[in-house]
C-alpha cells in the first residue's frame, strides 16, 4: 500500500499523470455500448481497485529495480512506456470485470 500512496501523493494535481483521467474513462465507458450502464459501472470500479492494489504497486516494484519504496524517498517518475502499459492494463480489467459482471 506504501507504492501506492508513493505514487498518488496526497493530492490530485497534473504531476501525477497516472492517474485514470480522460482516456483511462473514455476507454472504460465504451464498455456501455457492449454490456449496459451496471456492468460498466461494476468494471470501472474492478479496475481501479485492481489498479491500486496490484497494477501500481508492482509498476513501483517494477521503476524501482525490484527493490521496495523506502519511508521518505521520492517515488519513482513513471515512464512514458509504464503509463502506457498502465493504461492497457486498466482498460484490459474493465472490460474483464463488465464482462463478469454481465
């Protein structure tokens, strides 16, 4: 939970560009067209959960060199590839949970 909150910070601001904005919701709302508003809404919220419980926390793991994110030390900058990777990801989990959910 640590990576976690070392990446979201304690505010929301333009300087943590993971987090889901404008395409993270325009890829999950598609999901209406094909499984109806109840699914959509149940998968959006699988994968954010998803997103901070498992897909943040390794992508951390994963900057930091395998090694786990120190009290104090600034979090690592996320690429422009593990941004990209994130969103795939989340997108992949709305969809899956829609579609489970329908």
């Amino acid at each position: 939970m640590r990576a976690a909150r070392a990446l979201t910070g304690t505010s929301l601001s333009a300087d943590h560009p993971w987090l889901p904005g404008l395409p993270h919701a325009a890829l999950g709302l598609t999901t209406v067209f094909a499984f109806g508003f109840q699914a959509c809404l149940t998968g959006l919220l699988l994968a954010t959960l998803a997103s901070f419980v498992v897909f943040l926390p390794l992508t951390a793991l994963a900057l930091n060199r395998g090694q786990a994110i120190a009290p104090g030390t600034p979090a690592p900058v996320l690429t422009l590839k593990a941004q990209a990777v994130l969103l795939v990801l989340w997108t992949l989990a709305v969809w899956a949970g829609a579609a489970l959910a329908r």
